[in-house]
C-alpha cells in the first residue's frame, strides 16, 4: 500500500520591517545580525535587496515566480523610500532626479521625487543619525524601479544632498505601515493577489518593449547561502505618500 499523497505546505508570504545594521541573508561569518535572528521560517528568501545600512520593508516567500518577477529589474516594479539627507531639498535637486542623473553605475532612469516633511510615526534608529548641527536635515521621497548597488544613495549625492538615512516604505502599493523594527506578518490574500497583479503587468510590459540583449552575470545565485542573500524612459510611479509634521527636525 503506497504512502498516502500529502498537500504541498502552503506558500508563505512574509513582510518584515527590516532593522537598520541587518544583513538581508540567513548567514554571515563575521557574526552581524541577519535575518535569522527575526525570522525562523526555513523556506523564504528575500525578494530583492536591502542594504545592510538601510532599514524598512522587505518581502520574503518561497513563491519563486513571484520572487523573480518583483526583484529583476527588468520588469521595473516600483519601490519607494524615504531618505534623510544634509541640507535643503530644492525644487532644482527634485528635477534632476525626476530627469535622470549620472552616477558611477550609469544613468539612472527618470525617478518620481518629491521633498516630504518628517514621516509621522517613524521609528527611531538605533544608533541614531550622526549629524552636523550647522547644516539643516530634511527629507525627501524617491521612487525607483531599477537595482542599480546603493542606487538611492548615489542619486542623492550626485544632486548635494548626502543621505543621513534610509527606509524603504513601499514596494508597488504594499507598506511597511504598523511594524516595529524587526516585527513582521504574513500577507493577506487580498495583498497577495495585488502583488501579483503588479507583478503579471510589469512582465507584459516587459515583453512589450524591444529586447536588448544583456550579457549574463558571471556567478548567479546558488541555493543554500548566496540564494537566501540579498546585497546589502518613464517615471516610475510612486506610493501614496504619508502625511508627516512640518518643521520638526529628524530622528537622530
């Protein structure tokens, strides 16, 4: 008599709150925080990257054709943040990241960029920022859909506005609203089916486009360490931003 046929597990939809200072991968042999110290599910890996100084939303799961199509580039899923920076967001600094800007990696794609007041309801950092006490902060919102290494950052500084900080607060119209540092939950249905959507659409439109031929990268992901890792044209189009209060100075 043969062993009686077992459903597969159910597949997990993860969002977490990333920590600043947390690798976004399960192991590291230097001893830094990662994610196993918040999230004890065996099977998810994260959907794209968070860098190790940066902190907000991060989709985990173990839907692998999900996973693929919202973190390649390609299919130009939109993630926004919210970055702290050194001096004065002014309305010239705003256009040219909407116009696209010249960084070590290339030229980055037109962004949706908007000065924002403080978040309300951040969390605070710990640490906190390090900050000069003669020149003011503030703070902007970003929206990209490429993956270009420390991308944010990078537009920042080219436009002389050196990012303090760094959250990501949406991917596509899915927040980090209501989680604390290191808090997590599972996806709701309703979210599930939204992300999926999202993601259906931007692989059509990827399809629509004229192909350009890539050259492959020299060492893709192998399952076990690397696989469960992440490293630390038009506007996209951005999430609904929060109301925050004016004039108070940022998190520290």
């Amino acid at each position: 008599m043969g062993c009686p046929h077992l459903p597969p597990p159910p597949v997990r939809y993860i969002l977490l709150n990333k920590p600043y200072e947390v690798l976004t991968q399960f192991t590291d042999e230097h001893g830094r925080a990662t994610l196993k110290d918040f999230i004890a599910v065996p099977t998810v890996y994260p959907v794209g990257r968070l860098d190790f100084d940066s902190e907000g939303l991060l989709l985990l799961t173990d839907d692998k054709a999900l996973q693929h199509r919202l973190s390649d580039p390609r299919f130009k899923v939109p993630k926004t943040y919210w970055a702290q920076v050194e001096g004065l967001v002014l309305e010239e600094a705003l256009e040219k990241l909407r116009q696209g800007v010249q960084i070590k990696d290339g030229l980055t794609a037109p962004a949706a960029a908007e000065a924002l007041p403080e978040p309300a309801d951040l969390w605070e950092r710990s640490p906190p920022i390090r900050f000069r006490a003669s020149i003011p902060t503030s703070w902007l919102q970003i929206t990209i859909s490429q993956g270009m290494n420390r991308q944010v950052r990078k537009m920042c500084a080219a436009v002389g506005l050196p990012c303090l900080r760094l959250v990501r607060a949406a991917l596509a119209d899915l927040r980090v609203d209501g989680l604390a540092p290191g808090q997590w939950r599972e996806l709701t249905a309703a979210e599930v089916h939204a992300l999926r959507q999202v993601a259906t659409e931007a692989e059509a439109s990827a399809d629509a486009r004229p192909h350009r031929p890539t050259a492959p990268a020299p060492n893709g992901p192998k399952r076990g360490h690397a696989s469960r890792s992440g490293y630390g044209g038009h506007a996209a189009k951005p999430a609904p931003s929060r109301p925050g209060t004016q004039g108070r100075p940022g998190p520290r």
